[in-house]
C-alpha cells in the first residue's frame, strides 16, 4: 500500500459529477427496462426463496432454543438448548456474502448457491429472534392452558405461536427486505440479479442505467414495507 499517495482520489470529484448528472434523467428505454425488471424478478426469486428456506430452518431450531417445548426436568434440556444456540450462532457468524463465494466456487453460478447463501445466515438470525421472542410471551394465558389439560404442543401452537406471531411476522418481514439487499449485493459475485446488471452498467460506465437498477431496488424495499405493514394490521385488527 501507498501511504505516500492522496488521500483523495484527484479525479474522483469528477467522477462523481459523471454519476449524479447520469439522474437526469435516468435510461428508461424499452430495451433496458426489459432488463431491469429481468433483473428485478430474479434478485426477489432468490430473496423470497432464501427467506422462505431460513424461516423453515430457523423457526424449528428457534423453538428448540427458546426451551418452551423442552420439560424443566429433562436431563437433555441445558445440552440441546446450548448445542442449538451454538448451531443458530455459527449460522450467523459468516455473512450472507462469504456463503455466496464458498458456494459458487463448490456448486458453480447457480441460483441454489445465492438461495442457500442467504437461508444459512438467515436462519441463525431468525432462530436466534424467534428464540427470545418466544420466551418474552407472557406466562399467565400458558399457565391456562396447561390448567385446561393442553398438551405441550397446543400450548406451542395456541400460546407460545400464537402470542408471538405479529412480532415474529415483523421481524420476518424486516429481513425479507434485508435479503432483498443481500440478494442484489450477491450478484455481484456473477449471480445473475440486480447487482450484477449494476456491476455491467458500472464497468460501462452507464451511469443512467445505475440510476434505474437503484429506483428499482429501492421500490422492492417500498412494496415489501407497505406489504410488511398491512400483514401486521391484519393480524392486530
């Protein structure tokens, strides 16, 4: 490294000048848009599949965790909850993006290497939130149905599930979205996506059509917020 060197790139200013003015306006030509919207579907394809693929993982081992199905008396008990908080965090601990390099180098550019790069830390995410969500719920409608005669897992899916839903439906939203970003920024690795049209228009220097890829980034985020949030007020109503 040359420490030697400006601090600031010299021809950096006008480099930006280059990008903000490519706003005005953007590439909306019919070609392009077909190529956009390509781009938009299989960036979402992958994100909806990779969440779908970590609520699936996560929700079990998040339950598993949160010990609520596990009797207090179980001598298995503290060793599977600490196993399965152990596993949720070695999910978690590599980003979505170092998944995506180890997994294209061992299954090639395939769509299952960008869904499986985003279900693996995602699951440690969201077994570790359901986890703590599910031992937040409150105790005294679970000690009713235990008094009723509820088996333990009517309780789970009558009390613990049912009390937790909304914040878990959140949450589950809220990552949606951040796999819609993680999505885009793994195509980067040559996984066809929005990143990856970005990353053609960037080494063209194309600037408008950088522009049009991020409005359409940016109106996935909208429409899964605006969706995020009438699934919770359908829920609270």
């Amino acid at each position: 490294m040359n420490w030697g060197g400006p601090i600031i790139h010299t021809g950096g200013g006008w480099s930006a000048i280059q990008f903000l003015t490519a706003l005005f306006p953007p590439d909306f030509s019919p070609d392009f848009l077909a190529i956009a919207f390509k781009a938009t579907w299989q960036t979402v394809t992958y994100a909806v599949a990779g969440i779908t693929l970590a609520v699936a993982i996560g929700l079990p081992l998040g339950i598993i965790a949160s010990g609520t199905i596990l009797k207090e008396s179980s001598p298995w008990r503290t060793p599977l909850i600490a196993s399965t908080r152990l596993l949720l965090g070695a999910l978690r601990a590599v980003h979505e993006l170092v998944w995506a390099v180890l997994l294209v180098a061992a299954i090639g550019l395939s769509p299952m290497a960008a869904i499986i790069a985003l279900a693996l830390p995602y699951a440690g995410i969201l077994g570790r939130i359901y986890a703590e969500l599910l031992q937040d719920v409150p105790q005294q409608p679970l000690q009713a149905l235990r008094a009723a005669g509820a088996s333990p897992l009517r309780v789970l899916l009558y009390g613990y599930l049912q009390m937790a839903l909304p914040d878990m439906l959140g949450y589950s939203f809220y990552r949606l979205e951040c796999g819609i970003r993680a999505a885009a920024i793994m195509s980067f690795v040559g996984i066809p996506g929005l990143g990856f049209q970005i990353q053609i228009s960037m080494h063209d220097l194309l600037f408008s059509q950088v522009w049009t890829l991020l409005m359409f980034l940016v109106a996935l985020i909208v429409l899964v917020d605006l969706w995020s949030t009438r699934v919770r007020r359908s829920l609270l109503a």
